[in-house]
C-alpha cells in the first residue's frame, strides 16, 4: 500500500467513529466521514490533477470535529470564532499525527496543515480549490435542510449565502449553479450572488 492510501485508510477509520449520523438517500454514515470522502470527490472534479497535499487535505479538513462541539464554548461571535480557530489547529493536529503514521516527511505535513488552515485564501491555489469544494459540499448536501430554517427571514439566508459565495472563485460558482436545487433554493442564490 502506498502512502497515500494508507494516509486515506488512517483519516477513514478515525472519522467513522463519528458519533453524529448523517442520512443520505436513505442511508445512514458518520457524519465526517462522509462529508470528507464528499470534499475528496469534489476537490477531483474541481482540479483532476489536484496535488497529493491537496488529495490529503481534502480527506481530513474537519478530521475529528465532533470532538470540540461549538457547545463547549460560550455564545457571541468571538468565542465563535476561537472555537473555529482551535477546531482547524485540532484537524490539522490530528491528521499531521497519521500521515507521520503513513510515513509522511515533515515538510508535507507542514503543507497540508497550511491548506487545512486555509492560509493564503485567493493567493493559494489549493487553498482556493478547498474553499470552492467546503462550499460546494455545503451547497449539495446541506443548504436546502439549512435553508428551511430560515423559511421566513429571506434576507438573512441571502446574507449567509453571500458570505460563502465570496469564499469561493469563479470557477466555484460555475459548478455551484449546476447543482440540482429547488426553484426556490436556486433563487436566493442568485440573489446571493447578485449582492457581491
């Protein structure tokens, strides 16, 4: 086995154990780990000659995220974003540790723990191409429930879209508006990307 897949089977076996479930067409999988093998699917048709930090990244970017919950630390946008920031140094720790584990050197560990960090957004290319695919996820799997709750407050789903539509690139919104949504779904991203 080579040290990709190993790196892959390692991250797999971590994020099953994913006490969260997540239903898809009918069938149940742990949460991350089938939002990872979703992320890896996208990066591939976002850049089918992705580089192989770029493969491992996609594979463990939210490694272990139940394990810091958002409840564990206080409401408010600042304790907010601690706990994003402390969550992105936990996955990159932990994925770091396996693909030492696979037999990774030290310099290609440091380099997908930049990408999981999203250091350099807009100036680094596979830092993009993640952000295009966090998003693209999210727009596939999750925005259509997500959107629901926001039923009665049009604008303020608008705005969250807007938000994460300004992550991403052109090349992002491109495969975002091929995506399968309802007419209803599919025009408040319009309007999304009308605000920008």
């Amino acid at each position: 086995m080579n040290k990709l897949d190993a790196a892959f089977q390692l991250f797999d076996a971590y994020n099953m154990q994913d006490p969260r479930n997540f239903e898809w067409d009918g069938t149940n999988y742990p949460q991350e780990y089938f939002f990872a093998i979703k992320l890896h699917d996208w990066i591939l048709k976002l850049d089918p000659a992705a580089s192989e930090e770029l493969l491992l990244a996609s594979r463990s970017q939210h490694i272990g995220r139940w394990e810091i919950p958002r409840e564990s630390y206080p409401e408010g946008r600042d304790p907010y974003l601690k706990w994003r920031k402390d969550l992105a140094q936990h996955h990159a720790t932990i994925t770091g540790s396996l693909m030492e584990q696979a037999g990774y050197e030290t310099a290609e560990i440091e380099r997908v723990s930049q990408i999981i960090l999203k250091k350099r957004i807009k100036v680094d290319a596979d830092v993009q191409t993640m952000e295009n695919a966090l998003c693209l996820v999210f727009l596939q799997y999750q925005y259509e429930d997500f959107r629901k709750k926001y039923r009665n407050e049009p604008d303020k789903m608008i705005n969250i879209l807007r938000k994460s539509l300004l992550k991403m690139d052109s090349h992002g919104h491109s495969f975002a508006l091929g995506l399968n949504f309802t007419p209803q779904g599919l025009d408040l991203i319009k309007q999304a990307m009308n605000a920008e």
